[in-house]
C-alpha cells in the first residue's frame, strides 16, 4: 500500500494532464480526418454553388483575410501608440492608473458586447451600415486591449539605458523612441500583434450584427458592403443550413481551413519569439 | 534639421500618443454609456422588477414577457458545469507542470496548452454539435445531445488553458524555500504540494479561477451551437439551455432597432457586463494580493 499510494497521487496529475492533451488531440483529429477529403484547391478557390451544398470557400477565405488586415489597421497603430505613451510617458498619475484599468476591463468585456457596441457605434450612430469596415473596426476595438497590453510588456524589456543612450547623444525623446526603442521591441512587438489578429481572425460574435453576411456572389468586397468570413460560414453551415447533413464535408472543409489559418499566424508569432530568444 | 523644430514635433507626437491613452477611457466610457442609455429606454418601458424576478423570457409574443431569470440561471448553470470540469484538471495540469515535469517535457505540453488556447470558440462549438452532442445523445437516450452539459464541457475545455497557464505562474512563484522548508521537516513531494504549495500560492489560483469565470460567461459561439437554446427555464444539466450571450445573438439579428425588444437585448448584455466586470475585479484583486504577499 505504502508503495501504492505516491503512484496514485502521481497518477492524479497525470491524469489531468493527459485529459488536456486528449482534448487537443481529439480536436485536430477529427478536423483533419474529416476535413482533409473536403479540401482541394478548388475548395479553396471556387466560389459556393447550388445553395451551399457545392463548391469552395473562397469569398469566406477573402472576407477574414480582408477583415483581418482592416483589425490590424486599426488596432496596431492605435494600440502601439498608446502602449509608448503609458511606458514611455506617463507618470504615476490617477489618469494614468485609469487608463490601465480601462485596458485591463476592455480585455474582459465579452465579445459579444463588442458586437452590440459596434452596431450602435458604427452600423447606426456613424450609419456606416453593416458593412466590412463596421466589422473591422469592431474587431479592432475587441484586439486593441490585447495590443497594448503584449507591447507595453515588449517595451519594458528594453533597458533603461538604450534610451539614456539616444537621448545622451541629442536625440529628442522622440527621436529615441522611433530610432532605439521600438526597432529593439519590434519582435516582441510582432509576436503580440500577430496573436492576436490569430484571436481576431476566429472571431465571430462581433461580426454577427456588424456586417457578415452568409452568401455574397462577389468575392471581391468593397469596405462598405456585407463580407463572408470563415468562422461564420462553418456556423451556418453546421447550424442553420436547411441540409445540414449533406453539408457536413462543407463544415468540416471550413472548419480545417480556419483553423490552418489561426494556427499557421500562431506559427509566425512563435517562430518570431524563437528567432529572438536565439538571438540575444 | 533645426532643434527647434525637431521639438515642435517632439512636442506633437507627445500629444498624439497622449490622445491615443485618453481614447481607451472613452472607448470604455462609450461601452458603458450605450448599455445604460438603451437599458434606460428599456425600464422605462418595463419595471425593473419584472425584468429581474420574471421567469418568462418571451420577447415576440403577443403577450411579451421580458424576465432575465431563464437565461442568467442558464449561465451560471453551464459556468458552473464548466468550472467543476475545468478547475482540478486546470489545477492537477499545473501542478504537474510546475512540480513534476522535466524541462523536455515541459516545452512539448506548453506549445499543447498554447494550441488549445488559439483554437477558435466556433470551431469547438462545432465539434460540440458533431462529436460530444452524438456522444451525450448515445449516453442519455436523447435524440440529441445539444444540453447545457454539452456547453459545460466546451467551456471547460476554452477556459483550461487560461487557468492552467495562470495557476502554473502562482505555483511557481511560490519561494523555493517553502517547498525546502517542508521537505525539511519530513514531508514528501505530493504531501508539500498540497499542504504547503497550493495554499501558499491561493490567491494566485482563485485569480485564475476568476479568469476561467470571466471567459465562460462572456462565451457565446460555443455556448450558441451547443447548448440547443430552448428558451423555457432551465431544468438541468441534461436540458437545453439559453444563456445571455446566446439570447443576444440569436435575436439581436432579427429584431426591428429602437424596439422594446431591441432595448430588452441591450439590458441583459449590461447585466453580463456587470457580471463580467465584478468577476473581473475580483480577480484582480487576488491578484494584487498575491503580488503583495510575495514581495513580502
């Protein structure tokens, strides 16, 4: 029994252990068995055809692809800019503090409430309609929080020195920013954007009432019309489709491309971080 | 360039990042202002009364009833499924990592725990209505297995990876000493883990737990593709459910704007606000705890 017992305890955390892995496991193993039939490069690179039931993704491919290059625009810029003003400027200050909460309460604010504020922001109160811009400006509002947060922490790796360097030659404060700083935080800075636009791209409560739309013929999108996106086409399809059986190839297809796309951006951000690491 | 000049723009771009900060308050601001402005227009239309205590949630009758009881019992119903799930195997996996694991192993089961977190809601959600819905179906004899058990489990396997990573961070800011102080006196390693480790590192867990709460509440993809969505009052965990997030995304597509309706969907969405918000703070605050304790 005495030598039982640590075997048992060991085993526990084995045990959850395992568990965690059996579900990531369990989930590429059912996409990428079940999707993998339905992918082609047509797949890829036809439209949708006879109500759904045939054909490819490719407007859905398009539209996040669009979408999230209009989240980044929005939130990068935005986000990098405010992140150099708390760790670069501010002081101690109770503005200042409330700024930081703002951040960390935005990073909790479901998502789905990103969608109803984009629907009175953007759909009706600027009446930009529902529309790829309303979405993308939503979804960069959702990633902002994110942003700022994953660059402050990238800035604050930078020592104290390297500024007092710049500045020490004549640099303004600016100058050294633009110069010194951020070029010595572009990686960390990179990993955090492109984790998460991952997050943005496998969005789809946000985009719900902003702009997606289940069937656009043209793929090429205009910023002031409805989009197609990938995370709403595999819930149409395994939700509200009148086949939903036949359409099931369709789902998982979908399913297999979205999460290529989320996990090769996560590829990206770590090899980012590991070419760093090696280099310092 | 001149130096004055190169002030000027110094001094400009200063301002620039400056607006930039005082734009994330009003963006916050913003969201808090629409929820109270059109949960406003709402109770002055419904009393607050009925809203809080009503156990009917039907907005498109003839006869519309807008009680939130339904749809907040169907959250916490399926939030606590969740974390009864998700907490002693996010805990257990910490502790492992922490504790046990070699370095090799350590940097395979990382990347694992960073791949489940980057797997999008709806594709979960997805698997939620083609594996595990068959699985319960088979198990209970129902003919399909969409129930607030379904969601529980999906949300459980969303909110791991959040407490794990931020457990793992606890236990191992708990000072080595501790553990050398414990093995000192006799214990061994599991007999330290549980008695020294994890209550020292407390406050550090429940911050983590808090976290796990925050992300299943606000969930909805998931929730909306599992769960089945009938909208009469939750009866268990082998029932379909209809949590707020859902109700949110399932009418807000439908329903007329400026409605009484319209008004209703904003309303709940500031009760999941505040929910998230309280569960939130509370999480920071053993947070703060926990940095404090060990600075000391």
């Amino acid at each position: 029994m005495k030598k039982l017992t640590p075997l048992i305890e060991w085993g526990t955390l084995l045990f959850c252990t395992g568990m965690v892995c059996f579900f990531l496991v369990v989930i590429l193993w059912d996409l990428i068995s079940k999707g993998a039939p339905s992918l082609s490069w047509e797949f890829v690179t036809s439209l949708p055809s006879e109500g759904m039931t045939k054909g490819g993704i490719l407007p859905a491919i398009i539209g996040t692809v669009l979408l999230t290059m209009i989240t980044a625009l929005v939130s990068v810029p935005f986000g990098i800019s405010c992140a150099i003003y708390l760790n670069e400027y501010a002081k101690d200050t109770w503005l200042t503090r409330l700024i930081r909460a703002s951040i960390r309460n935005l990073a909790g604010v479901p998502s789905i409430i990103y969608g109803l504020f984009g629907l009175a922001l953007f759909v009706q109160g600027l009446q930009m309609g529902t529309s790829l811009i309303s979405a993308g400006l939503t979804l960069g509002l959702l990633s902002l929080p994110y942003v700022i947060i994953t660059t402050e922490e990238a800035l604050r790796r930078i020592p104290a020195s390297t500024r007092e360097a710049a500045l020490a030659i004549g640099a303004t404060q600016f100058e050294s920013i633009r110069d010194v700083v951020l070029p010595s935080a572009l990686p960390g800075i990179l990993t955090g954007v492109v984790l998460t636009l991952s997050r943005a791209a496998g969005e789809t409560a946000p985009i719900l009432f902003t702009g997606v739309a289940f069937y656009i013929n043209n793929p090429t999108g205009f910023l002031n019309q409805e989009f197609m996106s990938l995370p709403y086409h595999l819930y149409m399809l395994s939700t509200q489709h009148q086949a939903i059986e036949e359409v099931r190839p369709l789902a998982y297809g979908t399913a297999l491309v979205l999460i290529i796309v989320v996990f090769l951006l996560n590829l990206t951000a770590f090899y980012v971080r590991y070419k760093h690491s090696k280099d310092e | 360039m001149k130096l004055a000049a190169r002030e000027k723009i110094d001094d400009a771009v200063k301002l620039l990042f400056r607006t930039t900060g005082l734009l994330v308050i009003a963006i916050l601001g913003g969201i808090f202002f629409m929820l109270i402005w059109n949960s406003v227009a709402f109770f002055l239309k419904i009393k607050p009364l009925d809203f809080i205590t009503g156990t009917q949630w039907n907005p498109s009758g003839s006869n519309a009833e807008y009680g939130i009881l339904p749809l907040l019992v169907s959250t916490c119903l399926v939030t606590l499924g969740a974390m009864t799930i998700a907490i002693p195997l996010g805990i257990g996996t910490a502790a492992f990592l922490s504790e046990y694991a070699g370095k090799r192993l350590k940097s395979i089961l990382k990347p694992v725990i960073e791949m489940l977190a980057a797997v999008p809601s709806v594709a979960i959600g997805f698997l939620g209505i083609v594996i595990l819905g068959p699985g319960i179906a088979e198990l209970t004899g129902q003919s399909n297995g969409l129930n607030a058990l379904n969601g529980a489990i999906l949300l459980a396997v969303m909110a791991l990876p959040t407490i794990i990573t931020v457990t793992e961070d606890a236990l191992h800011g708990v000072p080595q000493s501790y553990r050398e102080a414990s093995y000192g006196v006799g214990a061994n390693k599991w007999q330290t883990l549980i008695r020294v480790t994890i209550p020292a590192a407390a406050p550090g867990i429940l911050a983590a737990v808090m976290l796990g709460v925050g992300r299943a509440i606000g969930e909805t993809m998931t929730v909306l593709m599992a769960t089945g969505n009938a909208s009469a009052f939750p009866k268990g965990f082998f029932h379909s459910v209809r949590t707020i997030t859902a109700t949110i995304a399932i009418e807000m597509g439908e329903v007329p704007y400026q409605t009484t309706h319209y008004y209703a969907l904003f309303a709940i969405a500031a009760v999941l606000f505040l929910i998230t918000l309280a569960v939130n703070l509370i999480g920071e605050y053993f947070v703060n705890k926990f940095r404090k304790y060990q600075a000391a």
